[in-house]
C-alpha cells in the first residue's frame, strides 16, 4: 500500500513538474534566448533554411547545458569538470549551427556555378529567360534548386525580374548568387547577349571556387592539427589508464585532480579556437 501511494505520488509530482516545465519553461527560454533567435534567424534565411524549428533546437540546446552541468556535478561528483562541460554544451549549440551555415553557403555556391552554365547553355540555344530558369530549376538539386525554383514561381506570378532579382541577391547572402542575380539584371534591363554574360559569369564563379578548393586544400594540414589537439589530451588520458589505473583514479576522484583536467580541457578548447581563428583569417 505504501509502496503504491509513493508511485502516485511521484507520479502526480512529475505530472506537476512537467506541466510547469511545458507552461513557463518553454516561454523562459524563448525570451533567454531571444538575442539568438534575433541573430540566427535572418542568418538560415540567407541560405534558404527555414527558422521554424530555431526556438525548439535552442530550448533542447539549453536543457543539454543545464543536463551536462547536473549529470557532471551530482551524478559523477565533479564539480569543476561539471563547470567545463556546461560551458563547452553552451558553445556547442552555436558553433555547430555556424558551421552548417556555412556548408550550406559553400554548396549553394557550387551548386549556382553549375546553375549559371547550364543556363548559358539554355539560353544560347534561343530560350526565353524565364523557360531556360524554370528548365535549369528542375535539374537543379537543393538548396539551390529550390532557391530557383521559389524565383520561377514568382516570376510565373507575374512579378518583375527586377523585384524577384533584387530580392533574391538580398535574401540569398550568398556571393555566387548575388553575381548571378546581378548579372542577371543588368542583362535583361540594359540589354545585351544574355547567352555571353552567363557565359563569362559561369566562368568568373568557377575560377573563384577553384581558389576556393585550392585554399581549402592549402589549409587541410592546419584543420588537420587543430583535430589532432583536439583528439591527443583524450587519447594521452585513455592510454595512461592502462598504464597507471590508481594515479588516473585519483586524476577522477579528487578535487585537485578534477581542477587538472577541467584547466587541461579549457586550455585545449582555447588553443581550438585560437587556431580556428587564425585558418578562418587565411581563408
């Protein structure tokens, strides 16, 4: 009987936290992490990602902060490794939705160079601008594709191309797009062979993303350090634990020890971005 009235108890308990959790929780986080929203919504508008699913990802992005420091604290009894963790959950969230940004921005542009030659090609053959748009649309795989397929649907509107162009080149903050875009616009507003100016703007685009290829080659061995810092400290730890288990227990156990590895950690996640900087600067 005890047992039964302390299950439901716990479970109204949980029930209570819960809808505490889903009634103020929700909109707390909304407004902690408003700047975020503010700033990296525009900023998946400008490679065509939608920023519907911004708020959850940044609430989860909190809860795993707030997970991290807890689980480190009073599960594993590391109060100093369970500060670290949370920061380092904390400047995850961010990073990782950089560097998606950023991907997407280096496929759209690759994916535009062969956009902008393929309708050079269309339109050399005698199609109307907006024929050789819709053509090169559907051959086209995302996310550029749909970025082209979103301005054939405008234009098929009735639209302007000047209105639809200059839209796209301030939406899409892409420089590929932004060239394509104005070329483009000038081509059909002041005249000219439209067929010549793609052409020579498919040849601008690919030289660029051949010094693009050749700089990400001339940096791999720096990307590659900035892993291997990364992955050593981990590596040195787990093969010093074959060698001395006791001098690594007490490494975990104790507070000095536990100070060791979160000041060894936070020295590493700064030597990263230091020489994340530095390549971001050479390319």
């Amino acid at each position: 009987m005890d047992t039964l009235i302390l299950s439901a108890g716990s479970l109204a308990v949980g029930g209570a936290t819960g809808t505490a959790a889903a009634t103020w929780g929700a909109p707390l986080l909304d407004r902690l992490n408003g700047r975020l929203l503010s700033h990296y919504g525009p900023v998946l508008e400008s490679v065509n990602a939608s920023a519907a699913l911004l708020p959850v990802l940044l609430r989860w992005w909190r809860v795993a902060t707030a997970t991290a420091f807890l689980v480190f604290w009073f599960w594993a009894d590391m109060p100093p490794v369970a500060v670290f963790m949370a920061f380092v959950t904390n400047r995850a969230g961010p990073l990782i939705l950089e560097w998606w940004v950023a991907n997407q921005r280096k496929r759209i542009s690759e994916q535009a160079v062969t956009a902008a030659r393929n309708l050079a090609g269309q339109v050399r053959v005698g199609m109307a601008l907006n024929e050789a748009l819709a053509e090169v649309a559907r051959e086209t795989p995302a996310p550029f594709g749909d970025i082209l397929r979103r301005t054939v649907g405008r234009l098929d509107a009735g639209e302007s191309v000047r209105d639809v162009l200059t839209d796209l080149r301030a939406r899409i903050r892409v420089d590929a797009v932004a060239l394509m875009a104005i070329a483009l616009l000038v081509a059909t507003e002041k005249g000219g062979k439209l067929g010549d100016v793609l052409t020579r703007i498919s040849f601008t685009l690919e030289e660029a993303q051949r010094v693009a290829r050749k700089r990400d080659t001339d940096t791999a061995a720096g990307r590659l350090t900035v892993l291997l810092l990364a992955v050593f400290p981990c590596a040195f730890v787990t093969m010093f634990s074959f060698m001395d288990p006791q001098l690594m227990n007490s490494l975990f156990s104790t507070l000095a020890g536990q100070g060791v590895l979160a000041i060894v950690g936070a020295l590493v996640y700064l030597s990263i971005r230091w020489a994340s900087r530095i390549l971001a600067k050479v390319e």
